[in-house]
C-alpha cells in the first residue's frame, strides 16, 4: 500500500501460489496448507516472505504425498517467498527439501544488511536424511536469492524432528567488536538450548 494514499501500488496484490509457480518452485506452493506468521525483511530490492504450515502440524488426511520425503500427510514445507518491490512479476522462492520444516518463529527473516537468515523447525522423514529443518539458513539477497549459501544444524537434529524441539526463535544476528569471530548470531530450540554461530561460516550439520 502506499504510505501517503492507502492506494494498492501498480501490480499487486501478488498471486503468491501462481507465482512461485512461475518461477519454477519445487516443491509447488500449496496455499490452503500455509501460514505466514513471522515478520518480513527487505533488502536487495526485494521483499521477502517467510512461510509455514497452519495450527498444529497442519494436517490434511486427503493430501496424497507427492514427494518420497513426504511422510507425513503435510502439505507444508518451509518457504521464504522473494517478491521484487519494483516489479512484483519477479518473483524467487526456496524452500526446504523435505516436508515440515517451516519458518514459523514471530522474528521471521533476519538481515545483516547482506545476507538473509531464517529458521527452520521439525521435518517430516522416512530415511533419516536431513531436510533442512531445524536449521539456520544463510541466504543471498536480490538476484543472490534462492538456494542457500550456508546453513547450520544440530548433531541431534534428528532427535529434535522426533521431540518437536526445533528452532522455536528466528535468528538474532548482532556484531561484537574485538571479538574473533565478531560476526554473530543466536538461535534458540524448544528445548532450552542456545547456539552461537559464526555469520560467516555457520558450520553444517553439528558444526
């Protein structure tokens, strides 16, 4: 909306479920089964929306899996939905690989100005390979977005997908002067549990 008339701009509202479509999003963006409940963030020139499931675990007893990772009759996936403010036609979109493993946290999508960072909770898996849940993911901003750049999860992020114990805050990215590295950010699980990561390299699986 615009700020000094309240008029809709040119070219929105966005059909987000036809335009993650159009740019090719895998998994497709099933829209009855998301939520968006975390804040957004712009950078690059784009906004970015982060996405996932409903109340509970969102499930939908009719939904027939379309993916071998999905287990759990849950429509939903982990989404940060880029939109171009200048031409809402440009649209990028990721998300997480296996079902489950959505954005929810209040914080939503953080920046330090350069990079993205979002927080992932529980997925939803069969062959125990991870799918990028419980996870903090670092990604690009603008024409950079989409796939992550780097990404940090627990040892035991299997244990938290079994618990529900997943990342239950949206990283907190902050610099300490002196400090080596001095590039930080803080997550926290439902289990009482803090990580301090380095910005630059989170780390991977238990890193």
């Amino acid at each position: 909306l615009s700020i000094d008339t309240g008029d809709i701009k040119a070219g929105w509202p966005v059909d987000v479920r036809a335009a993650v479509a159009a740019a090719g999003g895998n998994p497709p963006f099933n829209s009855p089964y998301h939520g968006q409940r975390g804040a957004l963030a712009v950078l690059g020139g784009m906004v970015y929306v982060p996405y996932a499931g409903l109340f509970g675990s969102c499930t939908a007893p009719s939904y027939t899996p379309n993916y071998p990772q999905d287990t759990d009759p849950t429509p939903y996936h982990g989404w940060v939905v880029g939109v171009s403010l200048s031409d809402p036609t440009q649209v990028r979109a990721w998300s997480t690989v296996a079902a489950g493993g959505g954005a929810w946290p209040p914080g939503g999508v953080a920046s330090d100005g350069v990079s993205l960072y979002v927080s992932t909770g529980t997925t939803f898996l069969t062959d125990g390979g991870w799918g990028g849940g419980n996870a903090v993911m670092r990604l690009g901003a603008g024409a950079a977005f989409g796939a992550p750049v780097d990404h940090f999860a627990p040892g035991n992020w299997y244990a938290l997908d079994n618990y529900a114990e997943g990342f239950g805050t949206a990283p907190v990215v902050f610099d300490l002067p002196g400090a080596t590295p001095g590039q930080l950010a803080i997550v926290f699980d439902k289990g009482g549990n803090a990580y301090l990561l380095d910005r630059a390299a989170l780390g991977g699986i238990g890193g």
